[in-house]
C-alpha cells in the first residue's frame, strides 16, 4: 500500500472569459487516465498552430491555441 509520501494529486486551473470549459475537459482527462491509462504514460505535444490534424499524434485530446496546438496522447 501507498505511503503518506507517494500520494499525488492532478488538477487544472483555468484563466480567462471560457476558463471553465478548458480546465473541466482537462480534469475529464486527468479522470480518464486514472481510471483506464495509469499503467501509460501521458505526454503533452506542442505543435505550430495550423498543423493539420493528420499530423498530430492520436489522442483523446488536441487543445488549439493561438500559435499551437497541443496533443495529449496516451501510449502504452
């Protein structure tokens, strides 16, 4: 069992007038990976904005930003 000093915990934290909306779908994935992909390893990609999305790695989610794009991926 876990110590006292291995436990961790994820959140998100949003900035700006749709703040909620971004920081939520993050929690959904933090969920997401806790429950189905702790055994995986999740990694954010940033890619120029206006990267199609043929090129991104797949995942559940591609977050589109002014000059990026970024894709977290899950891989096993």
């Amino acid at each position: 069992m876990a110590g006292e000093a291995d436990l961790y915990e994820f959140g998100a934290h949003g900035h700006g007038p749709d703040a909620d909306r971004p920081a939520g779908r993050l929690v959904e994935q933090i969920q997401v990976w806790d429950h189905a992909h702790r055994a995986d390893r999740a990694s954010y990609r940033v890619f120029p904005a206006g990267t199609p999305d043929k090129d991104l790695p797949a995942g559940p989610l591609v977050r589109d930003k002014r000059h990026s794009r970024i894709a977290i991926p899950w891989t096993a």
